[in-house]
C-alpha cells in the first residue's frame, strides 16, 4: 500500500513539474551566471548604494556617461518607455546608471541627467579604481577616446536586469525594444 501512494505522489510531483511554463526571455537568459554579483557605490542623491538597497525590486543597470551623443541617451530613452509598458508594476523596477566617467560626471551632473530622464533613475558613481573595478566585475568594456581638446567614451551597451532576489538574470541588448524589455521584465517579476 505504501509503495503505491509513493507511485502515486511521484506522478502526481511528475504533472505538476511539466504543467509550468518554461519562462523564454528575448534577452539573453544568464541566470546563474557568477559576475556581477553586486556593487558598492555613491548615489547623485549621497547615499551608498548595493544590490541589497533594492530588494524586492528587479533592477536594470546600464554603463554609460552622461555626454554620450548616442548610446546611452538612446538606452534611458528606452527604460523611460519600459516603466510605461509596465504600467502597475513600473515602481517594481528601479532604473540604475553607472558611469564609467567619474572625471567629468559629478554628482550633481548626474542628478540633472536622470532628472531630465526620469526622477526616479538612480545615477551612480565611484572614483577612477571603483569605475574600473565595477566594470571588470560586471565585464563591461570602456576606453577613453581622446577627441580634439577633449575626449569621448567607448563602451559596451548591454543592460543587465538583476530579479527582485538581487540575482542577476538577464543581458539586454541595445538593439532590443521597449516592448521587448518590458516583457522580459515582467516575467521577471513573476518568477
């Protein structure tokens, strides 16, 4: 008799297990991956800022810097729309850019450039080791270009989207749509 109520809560474990959904992501899918496992940095606002600060909230962090012609207003462009898509669920997703130009983006540079975004993006910075070390952990590439009197930014434009675990879960890539972004995000915020 034992043997066969064993049988049965097994198949019964067995239907259930098949009946979900596996989640497919447009972005690329690197749970379980083992960098970018979090940061320590000053925020626009003063504050020291880690993956902890945001539980219970899925994160979307993007390198960039703020006098980027391109690249990075286009991708803040792009998370300004995904919060719409999200509608109800927009205050579950905290929006974070790192820059990888601690020498000309300030503190307050960086709170006027998300202010005219978003007031509720979060800009972060380090000194020159923090900026280097943040972007090795998160395998981010950048290069000061020298240009004429000044110099520009090479950099890399994928977005990662961390779950409302602090677990990092997702590369978005440049090319991908609000629309496309707001999906994954909400089924990341159902998982």
């Amino acid at each position: 008799m034992k043997r066969r109520s064993v049988l049965t809560l097994l198949g019964s474990m067995s239907l259930l297990a098949c009946s979900r959904t596996p989640v497919t992501f447009t972005g690329l899918d690197i749970t379980g991956a083992t960098y970018a496992n979090d940061f320590q940095l000053r925020g626009h606002d003063g504050k020291e800022y880690s993956l902890a600060s945001f539980k219970g909230k899925c994160v979307l962090i993007f390198f960039g810097f703020t006098q980027c012609p391109d690249i990075c207003p286009t991708a803040l462009s792009r998370a300004v729309h995904i919060r719409k898509l999200l509608a109800d669920k927009a205050e579950q997703l905290q929006v974070i850019f790192i820059t990888i130009d601690p020498e000309r983006d300030t503190p307050e540079l960086l709170a006027e450039y998300m202010k005219a975004f978003d007031p509720g993006f979060l800009g972060l910075y380090g000194d020159m080791k923090q900026t280097q070390d943040m972007a090795a952990a998160f395998r981010v590439f950048y290069q000061k270009v020298p240009s004429g009197s000044s110099y520009s930014m090479d950099h890399s434009s994928i977005s990662y989207a961390f779950d409302t675990r602090g677990k990092i879960r997702l590369a978005l890539k440049h090319e991908q749509t609000a629309e496309q972004c707001a999906a994954d995000l909400r089924a990341l915020m159902t998982t």
